[in-house]
C-alpha cells in the first residue's frame, strides 16, 4: 500500500465516523421534535457555515484557494450540490419515517449507482462477479424495503432515489476535477446548500425557527458531518478511485445498524440482518473486483 493510499483510507475512515455522528444525530432531532426534512437541513448547514467562515474569510491564502475553486469547478460544484440538495431532503423525509438500520444500509447504494454510471458513461463493463454482486444486492434492496414496521415502501423508493442522486457529485468530481481543494469545496457547498434549502422552504411555505436547543444540535452534527466529513471526503478523492472510496464506507451501514438496535431500540430482525447482509456482500463483490481488475491492468501495462 502507498504513501498516498494509506493517507486516503485514513480521509475516508474520517468520513465514516463524522457521517455517522451527523446521520445519528438528525435521526434523533426527527424522533423528538417535529421538523421538517428542508428546516432540518437549513439550520443545520446555516449553523455550520457561520462557524466555519471566519476561517476562510480571516485568511488571504485561504480566500484565494476559495476563489479558485468557485472559477476553476464552480459548475460542477453547482451541478453536484443541487443534485446533493435534493438528495438530502429525500433522505431526511424517509429518516423521518423509517428505523436508522434500514436507512443506513440502503443509502450505500450510491456504491451501485458509481459502477452503474460508469458503465453508462465512462463506457466500462460489467465483470461476471460483478453483475453477481448487482443481483445479490437487489435481493438484499427487496428484503430491506419490505421490512414490515421498520420501514415503508415510499421511504424506501426516496432512499434509492437519493443514493442516485449523491452517487452524481462523486461521478462529476472524479471525471471533471483532476485534483479538488476539499475544505475549500465543502465550505462552498455548505453556501449553496443554505441558500437551496432557504428558498426551497419558503416556496413550499415551509419555513420555521425552531428552538435554539434543536438549532445547537443541528448546527454541531452538520459540521461534523456537512462540512468535516465531506471535506475529508472530497480530499479523498485525489488519492484513491471510487471504488476504493466506496468499499471502505460499507463499513458506515452495519455500524449504524447496531446503533439503532442497541441505542434507539430498534428491534433485531433476522429479515434486516440477512437483507443487509446481501446488500453489503453485492457492494462488495462490485468494488473489490474493480479494484482487482484495476490492479491487474496496471500490472499488465508495467510488463509491456
């Protein structure tokens, strides 16, 4: 393993962790108050980017790099928030609705949806294993959205359309920046997430100040999550492919899953455990025989 590697995989076990912290706790928010996917998100990315602002204003370096980023990747920047932002709304309307388990294990379709845009797009193909993965992990989509009290059937289609749209912003990133500042990109995200989900609320008239309390707890999870985990992520693009980015994440799910059985006391279902257990061995079929196959093709291009 490289120098460069081992730095990627410690972003990315950077990512799951602060991931985590956000998902658990606007889970806990939406089971005690209640609050509105879009007022969720507004006060906690507006919570976030205050506190981080005076750290890239207060810098001229800082400033600079913020600049560049907003000339140099300001339309994919713009492409990918937007499609993020619609993501998010989605995601939080069925955490709303649904144990945080199920959420968790079937969001990390997104892994599906990079190996399918790839194929669509980047005109790769689709490995025997592969393909093996692709089946396993829909059997393992089938017995999670049918988890009868844990969640519901739309909660479970929103959760697949909104691992669709995340899995665009990394797509984007990896085809179109070479190499991306991430805390300058993250911070620039929070700034457009706030003004989406500002006008977002007010032309669905949805539109509330909740109490400071809740605003706290929102704020604090955001930035761990929105802003730290994000630019750990985005950084971690300039270091390993999407695959590898997304094996290591498959960790996040069952992590999350043991947190809402011992923690929000979720109940322990042999359906859950076996269909997450089939999601996260079709994921990781895919991403480790991409990353075999990558191996063996640098290998082969070495020897000639």
């Amino acid at each position: 393993m490289t120098g460069n590697e081992k730095k990627g995989y410690f972003f990315v076990f950077l990512t799951g962790v602060f991931f985590a912290f956000e998902v658990i706790g606007f889970k806990e928010v939406f089971r005690r108050y209640s609050l509105s996917p879009e007022m969720a998100a507004l006060f906690g990315v507006g919570f976030a980017f205050l506190v981080v602002s005076p750290y890239f204003i207060t810098s001229t370096k800082r400033r600079n790099k913020v600049i560049l980023t907003i000339k140099r990747d300001g339309k994919i920047l713009l492409i990918g928030t937007l499609s993020n932002a619609m993501g998010i709304i989605l995601y939080y309307y069925a955490l709303k609705q649904t144990d945080l388990g199920p959420a968790a294990i079937l969001i990390k379709t997104t892994v599906l949806y990079n190996v399918l845009l790839g194929v669509v797009f980047l005109g790769e193909k689709l490995k025997y294993r592969e393909t093996f993965g692709i089946i396993i992990s829909m059997f393992g989509i089938y017995f999670i959205s049918t988890l009868e009290g844990q969640i519901h059937w739309i909660a479970s289609i929103c959760i697949l359309i909104s691992a669709f749209l995340f899995a665009i912003q990394s797509y984007l990133i990896k085809k179109y920046i070479p190499e991306i500042l991430g805390l300058e990109y993250a911070y620039l995200r929070l700034l457009l997430l706030c003004v989406f989900f500002f006008f977002y609320s007010l032309g669905i008239g949805s539109f509330l100040v909740p109490k400071y309390s809740v605003i706290l707890t929102l704020g604090v999870c955001s930035l761990l999550g929105y802003f730290l985990g994000r630019a750990f992520y985005f950084e971690a693009h300039n270091y390993l492919p999407i695959s590898k980015l997304n094996a290591t994440l498959l960790i996040e799910p069952i992590f999350l899953m043991f947190v809402g059985i011992f923690f929000m006391n979720e109940p322990i279902d042999i359906q859950k455990l076996g269909g997450g257990g089939l999601i996260i061995l079709g994921l990781y079929l895919i991403v480790f025989h991409k990353r075999k196959s990558k191996q063996n093709e640098t290998t082969e291009s070495d020897i000639e």
